[in-house]
C-alpha cells in the first residue's frame, strides 16, 4: 500500500493526447496537483504528450516502477500486466468495467486477471473503480478530472495525534460513492487524507486500505462504503484495532433485503438475516453503522473533530439541546423521541448554575430555552453552553441558532464560535433557515474553528445518535471484550441426518446448561404416555416427535390441556391421526408428554451461527407476536448480563416487560442470565447452527419462578458436514 499510495514513479499505459480520454485525464491530475515523481506514458500513436516523451510499448520501459495506470482496452491487460511483471513493477489500477460486475463470463475473466496479477508480482486495484486520491501526498491517480487542491487551514489539538490536523481517510466499493463522499467533505471544508475506490477487489481489498489507514498518523477518523465485506473476520479485527488506537471507523453498507441463501429453519434464522448480523457484529466491534448517506457525512464531521468518547448511554451520557426559541426546543423534543436520543435531566448542580446566568422568566431545563439573552448578551450564550458540558449527564451538546443580520453572526463568530471551538465534548452548531444567506466571514470562521455545523437540527440529532450510541459501545479499556467461557455441553444422541434435533432431544440439551423445561418424556405408547402423566400431575400437552417435523402445530402435532387419562388417550389417538392426514409416511419418535406451564410472559430467544459474521443472538416478544410484531433485539453472542438487560429495554415493548396495567414486571435478570448461557455455548461448541425458543415463559420478579423454554429448536451441522465456524472473535 505504500508503493501504492506513495509512488516514487508511475506509468500511464494508453496514455493519449486526447485530452478527455482515461489516460489524458489521469496525467492531467498528476499535473495539476503537481505530482513530484517520474512519469512515464506509453503511446501507440503519440511520440509525446504535454511534452513528455512517450515510448510505444510496454517493454520500452524502464525497470522498478511503483505503480500502472492501464487506460487500454480489456483485450491487452493481461498482456501488458505480465510484462510490467517482468519490468518490477509493484501495482497496477484498472478502470475498465465488464468484470465480475458482468456475470459468470466476466467473473472468468476476472478470475484469469487476478492470478496473472498474482503470478507477476502485482498488486491490482480494480478492476472497475476510478482509483484513488492521495490528497496528502499529491498524488491523484483517477479517471475524474479534479481541481488543484487548495491549502486548508485545520484547527489542531482535536485529533488523536495532538499537533497533527486530523484528515478523513475513504475507502469505498463503489466510485460513484467514493467521489460523492470527497465531495461531501471538501464542501464542507473537512481536511481528506485519502479517498480509494477498490472496485471490483481483484486485489486490493477494503480491509488492505483500512489497515493501511490505521497505520497512517494523519488519519483520524476512517469512512467506508461497503457493499461485500470478503474477509469479516478480518474486517473486524481491523474495526477492532481502530477501537483501541482510537480511531473512529464509520461505515455504510446496503443491503437490508434478504439474501437468496436456504430457508431459514426458525424465527431466529428468518430474522437474523444477513446483513442484520453483520451490522450487530460490527456496531460490537465499535464501528459506527449509519444508514444513509447523509449521516456517513455527518457523522464522520463530527468524529473527525472530536474521535474520543465522552460518555454515552452505557453511562446515562446523552444530548443537551440549547436554542433561542420556544418552537425549536418543541421540535427538539420530538426529534430525539422519534430517533430514541436521550436528553438527560440535568444535575441541581448545573441547574442552579444556570439559574444564575438566565432571566427569570427561562426554565433552566434540557432542551434549555436561553431565550433572547443572546441579542444584547452574546458572549452569555458561550458561558451557558460551557456550563451544559460540565454536566456528567451531558456527552455531547447542539446549538440551534438562526444566522441573523450581519451584525449578529459577528456577534456569534467573536462569542459563541469560540466557546463551541474549546469545548472538550462533541459540540455542533445548527444554523437555522436552510440554505439562507450567511456572511463569507462567517462561513470562514465556522470552517477556522473546526466546529461542525449544520443546517438542519434533525440532521445534526441523528448524526449524534450514532455518535452516542458509539460512545456507550466503545469500553474505556478494552477490558470485557473477550468473551466468557464455558464447556460445551455436549448434544445427546447422534446427529439426525437433516441436523434438525427433535424437540425431545433439544429439551434435554437445554437442561444441562441451565435453562429449565417442563417436565416430562417421551411416550413411544400410550400407556408409557399415561404413566409420564401420572408421575408428573395432569394437565399435560403432547407434541409429536420427530427430526423432520420442526414445526409441529402447523400439522396439529400439538395438543394442550389434557386433563385426564382418558382425554391423554384420546389425545394419542388424535394426534396421530392428524400427522397421518398430513405429513403421511412421516415416522414419528413418539410423543412428548410435558406438565402444562404456568402462564406468564411469552418471549422468543434464539441464536444463529452465520457462516461469514459468527453468533449472533436474538431475545424480544415471543408467541404469536413475533411474526406480527417482530420486536426482536439481535445481539452478539459475549455480552454480560447488565448489556442484556439494557438491550430488553431498548424492545418496543419494554413497557410489558415493566408491567403493564398492573401486571408485575417480569425477572429481567433471570432472562438475561439464559441468554448469556445460550451465548456461551454457542460459542463453545461450533457445530450449533441455530437454535430457537418459542415461547420462553418468564414470570414476575420474585416469584422464584426459572425462566422456562416451552419449545425448542436445535440445529447443528448435518452428519459428515464441516459446521461452519466463523466467529467475531476468530483471528
């Protein structure tokens, strides 16, 4: 990455005097960002361009070079690649689409690329990308025409590397995004160390640029816009070793649609789709997930100023909202109630303080209403948001002020900007009024300050929701990180043929690592059923039992409240009467026969094991209610049981499990405790695929009642199959 970035030398292959071809665009960048090292063209027909010396073929040129531009038709790539590889050339970008992007013909093609790259020595970027940027070095080898840089004056003091103007690096799959992004940042001002476009991956992947961003001290904060991350568990090891150097890792990645991968067997599998388990696993490793690209923009700016963690959520941190005006801090209200922002009660302590600073007639309250203090008392405005961040309760602060006359944004330039500017909290300034008309000297001092401004409030909240929301999930030290351990229990039995344990068995694995089940057995006859009952009390439910049937109640493989032995007995002979009406020839185990529970509160907990991300977890509503209301918080497969807790609290239904017109609340801790169990063995034992428990019963908070799995689900890997074993944690 360092020849790639830093090259002493490059070669435009296909160079041309056209001006608007790839290759006339290419040396026109190097040009205008005057580019220090040796440029070499190739040309068939020009003997010179911009008067530079041009050779005719590949071979004419000198050994060593750092790095190829191939501005040539596909049909002359593999060739010239093999030859620069016998020149030493280290790296080679390569523009042209019709790649694996194409189908199966272009991914052959690409395929073919790749290994004659490999085989040459040659690290490949691309194909299909527009290659990259090195604002830092001047060094700009992409196919769009870019205007020299302008020297940017950038606050220090801010940055993860005190004295060093911290600089965004970007890296994105995807070229249109790559330049939408640059552009983005250069408008607002923000100080770009790189942008790289890495295409189709045929070499040059994300994870090499990221990696490569980490170890680069003018990188402080890292972007990426992702489709496919290849190499996941690389990918989170790098999102982890961003966490502990300190370096903010935002990132967008589409693709919330189901995949075309097996039926999922569960809820569990149906809801932790894909890219639902990549986010939980990278938000765990401390990257900041956003979901539109307006908040990739705005989430970086606010980072790239302020990387380090002030609190959050974790440790009741939240937002202060302060404004001149009643209306706007009605607004802000609702803002932060639709996006789930806390806005902390402020201490008596800094109420008082600012108590002491306002007109009587304001309430000293967050959202703080300040009033109209600021038209005559501008500086006062700065003292009140200094006194917001001393809160503990307070990790980050917005100001939502109208730009006002000429004189009142001088005003707020002299006064307020510095306060903001020397704040040691993420602090953001909102302009009200859209796209209305600011002074040039107040522009400039915003972008002077380094404070990121707005033009939106709820733009500016919903940045700072993930800001917090990465406060909380990034640990102070990196102690808690690693997950527990536990002995894998062992599953009884042999592996069924599908991998699909029947509900009997599955029972029987739970209870021995803790999760408790209704009593009972299983009955291969009717009298062994009517013996099951009498030693366990009537009523009793029976299910019918078998590897193939892991959705009972769809074929009335189920029956409940059965309160005698002569409703059992009629029981068994409905039961099987029904599966032979609809699942006929099926073979059953026999049937289970289980104590009627105890009504209480129905949940759903479940886990899957995703080939690529790792386990990740799933605890919400249960019953019925699931698939109506998909109230389900998906977790990875380490945390403690007070993160547990916290995310229960986080349901839409939170409220039920509080108590809910006057029902008592429900043992949070106790269903925290099964979860982190169920977590712990999925780690353990790498041939778990998915499991799913629903209903899970959990009862009133001192009832002394255990939380109980009324069904179950357990799938493992097939008999002769390699279960996949990805983990958050592999190396």
């Amino acid at each position: 990455m360092q020849y790639i970035l830093h090259p002493r030398s490059i070669v435009i292959v296909g160079a041309s005097s056209d001006p608007r071809s790839f290759g006339g665009f290419v040396l026109a960048n190097l040009e205008r960002f005057g580019y220090a090292g040796a440029i070499h063209l190739v040309s068939r027909g020009s003997a010179e361009i911009n008067g530079r010396p041009c050779v005719a073929t590949v071979d004419a040129l000198p050994e060593g070079i750092d790095l190829a531009v191939l501005a040539i038709p596909e049909a002359g790539v593999l060739e010239a690649i093999q030859k620069l590889g016998q020149l030493g050339t280290r790296a080679a970008v390569l523009f042209a689409s019709g790649y694996a992007e194409s189908g199966e013909e272009g991914m052959a093609k690409q395929a073919a690329l790749a290994e004659a790259a490999a085989k040459s020595g040659i690290r490949l970027i691309g194909p299909n990308c527009m290659g990259f940027t090195n604002f830092a070095a001047g060094v700009p080898v992409t196919f769009e025409p870019l205007p020299a840089p302008a020297a940017r004056a950038q606050p220090t003091g801010h940055g993860i590397n005190p004295g060093i103007n911290p600089a965004i690096g970007v890296v994105a799959q995807s070229g249109f995004m790559a330049a939408t992004l640059r552009d983005a940042f250069l408008g607002r001002g923000l100080a770009l160390g790189c942008v790289f476009s890495t295409g189709n991956e045929a070499g040059v992947s994300v994870e090499d640029v990221v990696a490569h961003y980490l170890g680069d001290a003018s990188i402080g904060v890292i972007t990426v816009y992702a489709e496919q991350i290849r190499n996941p568990c690389g990918f989170l090891n790098l999102a982890r070793a961003a966490r502990v150097a300190g370096k903010p890792l935002v990132m967008l990645m589409p693709g919330k649609s189901e995949r075309a991968r097996a039926a999922a067997q569960s809820h569990t599998g149906a809801l932790a789709g894909d890219h639902a388990v990549a986010t939980v696993q990278l938000r765990h490793a401390g990257v900041c997930m956003v979901e539109t690209l307006d908040e990739l923009f705005d989430t970086t700016a606010i980072l790239l100023r302020h990387p380090k963690p002030s609190g959050g959520m974790g440790g009741g941190g939240g937002v202060a909202f302060m404004t001149g005006s009643g209306a706007m801090k009605n607004l802000a209200l609702d803002f932060a109630d639709s996006m789930g922002l806390p806005l902390p009660v402020l201490s008596a302590a800094t109420t008082q303080l600012l108590r002491e600073k306002l007109p009587a007639y304001a309430v000293p309250e967050n959202p703080l209403d300040y009033t109209t203090i600021g038209v005559r008392q501008p500086g006062l405005v700065g003292e009140i948001l200094s006194t917001l961040l001393t809160d503990d309760a307070i990790a980050c602060l917005v100001l939502a002020i109208p730009a006002g006359p000429a004189m009142a944004q001088r005003d707020k330039a002299d006064h307020i900007l510095p306060a903001l500017a020397n704040a040691n909290k993420p602090a953001i300034l909102v302009i009200t009024g859209d796209d209305g008309p600011m002074e040039p000297f107040f522009v400039d001092a915003i972008r002077a300050s380094g404070v990121p401004m707005f033009r939106s409030a709820d733009r500016a909240l919903r940045a700072l929701r993930h800001v917090v929301a990465r406060t909380g999930a990034v640990p102070a030290k990196e102690e808690g990180v690693q997950p527990g351990t536990a002995a894998a229990i062992n599953l009884p039995g042999i592996v069924p043929a599908s991998g699909v344990y029947p509900e009997f068995l599955g029972k029987a694995w739970l209870r021995q690592w803790g999760l408790a089940v209704p009593n009972g057995d299983l009955a291969t006859t009717p009298e062994d059923a009517v013996r099951i009952a009498q030693g366990i009390g009537y009523p009793v439910v029976l299910k019918a039992q078998a590897s193939a049937l892991p959705h009972k109640s769809d074929v009335g493989g189920v029956l409940v409240n059965l309160k005698d032995e002569a409703a059992l007995r009629a029981g068994w002979q409905t039961l099987y009467g029904n599966i032979a009406r609809h699942r006929p020839g099926l073979q059953l185990d026999g049937l289970l026969v289980e104590a009627m529970g105890a009504p209480g509160l129905e949940l759903v907990m479940g886990a899957k094991r995703d080939p690529d991300w790792g386990v990740v977890l799933l605890v919400g509503l249960g019953g019925i209610w699931i698939e109506a209301l998909k109230d389900v918080r998906l977790l990875p497969a380490d945390l403690p049981e007070h993160a547990i807790v916290a995310e229960l609290n986080l349901l839409k239904a939170a409220t039920v499990l509080h108590g809910l017109r006057g029902a008592p609340p429900v043992d949070l801790l106790a269903i925290a405790r099964v979860v982190r169990l169920l977590g712990l063995q999925m780690l353990a034992n790498p041939s778990l695929l998915e499991i799913d428990i629903n209903p899970l019963i959990a009862y009133p908070l001192g009832s002394g009642l255990p939380v109980v799995a009324l069904d179950a689900l357990v799938v493992v890997a097939q008999a002769g199959s390699t279960a996949p074993v990805a983990s958050p944690h592999a190396s």
